[in-house]
C-alpha cells in the first residue's frame, strides 16, 4: 500500500487504498453517532441489510491534492457534501450536515495525506459512502444507515499518459430517464451502465456516449464524466456542452472548467447537441476536439466515436490544443500553482 508500489506497477484505479476509514452511524431515534475513525478493515454486515438488497446507497469523489508550497488541499469539498445530501435525499435517506461531510473529509486527509508527495500525477481520491445498514426486507427506507469515508491513492485514471480514449454510443441502453436518478450519486445508476460499458469494451472502446432517453439523439455525457466539444469558427473557440436537462450528472468538473475555460478566452454555451450533428460538425472541421471530464479522469481526450457502423476522428484524434489548455488551468488549481479568487481549495491544517 506505497505509493512506490503504484510507481513501480500502476495498480487498476481504485484498488490502492489508504490505511484509514471514518465511519459514522444514523438511527431515527438518535440522529447521527460521532464519526469514528479507525484502521480500514473489513466490516461484519447481516445478509438481510436493505442497501444490499434494495439498493439504498449513494456516493461521492472528491480529491485531495499536495499544493505547491507542501500543504494539502482538498477541491471544492463543499460541492460534494451538497451533491451527497441530494442524492441521499432523492433516495429517502438521511443528509449528512455539510459540517460532518468535512470534518469526515478533513480526518481522512490528516491520516492519510502522508502517503502522497508532490507528483502531480498522484493525488489522494476520498469516497463518502452512504448506504442503507438496517436488516429487514420489507420494501421501505432502511431506519438505519452507515456513512463512510475512505480513500486511495490516484494514479492517471487512463494511466501516465494523456492517451485519447475512443467512445461507443449506446443507442439503446440509456443510463438515465426524466424523472429518475440520473442527476444523483446513487450506487444503481452504475450497475445498469456496466452492461453498455462492457459492449463498448468489445467494440474496442473506452467509454460509453449516454445520449437521452426520450429521443435517443441528444448526447448527455460519457461514461461516468462530463463531455465538452470544442468548436473552431474562425479564430473564435466556443466550448460546448450539455446543459443539465435532469437526466446527466451535474459535476463540480463541469462547473468549474465552464468558469475556467471563461477566463481563458473560449466562448461556454450550455446546447443540446446531438450525434448526428456530432459526426457532421467532426467531419466539416468545425468540432476540432472532445474531451471528457470528472474528478476521477480530470480532462481526457477525446479522439474518436464509434457509433453502430459509422466511426469518426475528431480532429487529429490526439489530445488537441484548447483540451490541453483548459486541462492544465485545471491542474494548476488542483495543485495551488495559481491564485485561487473562488476559495475552490480548502485547506487541510
Ligand atoms: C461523478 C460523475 C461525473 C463527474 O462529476 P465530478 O463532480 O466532476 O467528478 C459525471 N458523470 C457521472 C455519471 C458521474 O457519476
């Protein structure tokens, strides 16, 4: 569990864990028991629990970065917290107090953040984990939950080097619909997208394009992250994106590159678009670039689309110029090289 371990052998994302777990307790007689933390371990669960059965879980992930001058920060943890009270809250489950959520991400940090240095490449993911613990298979909210943080140690989620990743619309299985989850963190919004994943992986794809439900042609996001388009139309660059419609996750990403990419100069306009126009304004040269973005992959490239039996390259189908830009005004907030006018970093003492 060392970060040389990681050096020498990049691990799969997500299977390097710290050494720590915070955990706390909710009943509806008492409200929530203090956040304990203690040694990550296994925990001893009934077979009956309702967020095993029922799926009464939700989730987050938020990273915790070294800044320059030694200290750590973690990136708007704020946002999370709210996030993870939505999502709690369109489940019928308790909210964790936006205070408890960062004295949570806080502990974790402090006991942690020792086991990441100053490679930019690494940072530390925290995972807020908040399921449904009560035994009882009546179909109702659990009357009891457990909330979690743990953490581990992130590597480049496509590996060291910034390799475009090709993409596989799912027009048939979409992963959200008006109405439903698609706008929160909950643990089933993943199981149902697994299958789509694993269809794009045997097309020879990285990630799912999730278009919408109703018309089946809006492009919404991919994979578990955000996407933007970059459109060229003279010496103008106009960064696209799906506005939020309900049916895609909003992401702290998103948010802040629209602002970022703002003060770069790019025009951010918030449009449905849809594959077809996709694949036409690729072709025509006037979208120039794709990328995706999320806590987990920060900025990736996009380079080309794979979609029933039409395929296309967007631009060169390597990491273009605005991605490589907007991506590293993102890694200099991230890693406190820039002054930070939107108290985006909190800092850990
Ligand atoms: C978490 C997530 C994102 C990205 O959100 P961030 O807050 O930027 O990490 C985008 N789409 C889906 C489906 C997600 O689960």
């Amino acid at each position: 569990m060392t970060v040389e371990l990681q050096r020498t052998a990049p691990a799969e994302h997500g299977a390097v864990f710290t050494d720590h777990l915070v955990t706390a307790t909710w009943t509806g007689d008492r409200g929530w028991s203090p956040a304990r933390t203690g040694p990550l371990a296994d925990f001893a669960m009934h077979p009956g629990m309702i967020g095993l059965h029922y799926g009464q879980v939700v989730f987050e992930g938020l990273k915790a970065h070294r800044q320059a001058d030694g200290s750590m920060a973690v990136f708007r943890p704020r946002e999370n917290a709210r996030r993870f009270q939505r999502s709690a809250a369109r489940l019928a489950m308790p909210e964790v107090p936006e205070e408890m959520f960062l004295a949570a991400v806080e502990e974790i940090v402090a006991a942690d953040g020792h086991l990441i240095d100053d490679d930019p490449d690494i940072s530390l993911y925290l995972r807020p984990l908040l399921f449904a613990s009560e035994a009882n298979l009546m179909l109702r909210p659990s009357r009891e939950y457990t909330f979690m943080m743990m953490a581990f140690v992130a590597g480049g989620f496509f590996g060291h080097v910034l390799e475009p990743v090709r993409v596989w619309v799912s027009r048939d299985q979409p992963r959200a619909f008006p109405g439903g989850t698609g706008d929160v963190k909950c643990a089933a919004n993943y199981a149902g997208a697994f299958h789509a994943q694993r269809r794009a992986q045997e097309a020879g794809c990285q990630q799912v394009v999730w278009l919408d439900s109703v018309e089946h042609r809006y492009v919404e996001e991919l994979g578990g992250m955000n996407l933007f388009l970059v459109r060229r139309i003279g010496d103008d660059v106009e960064l696209v994106t799906s506005p939020l419609t309900g049916t895609l996750l909003p992401g702290v990403t998103r948010d802040t590159l629209c602002t970022l990419a703002a003060r770069l100069g790019y025009r951010v306009r918030e449009e449905r678009f849809t594959v077809e126009q996709w694949r036409d304004e690729a072709a025509a040269g006037v979208v120039t670039e794709a990328f995706a973005c999320g806590t987990a992959a920060v900025v990736t490239p996009v380079g080309q689309v794979h979609d029933g039996g039409a395929e296309w390259t967007i631009g060169t189908g390597g990491p273009g110029e605005v991605t490589m830009r907007v991506r590293e005004a993102l890694l200099d907030v991230h890693k406190g090289r820039v002054p930070d006018p939107d108290g985006w970093m909190h800092h850990i003492r």
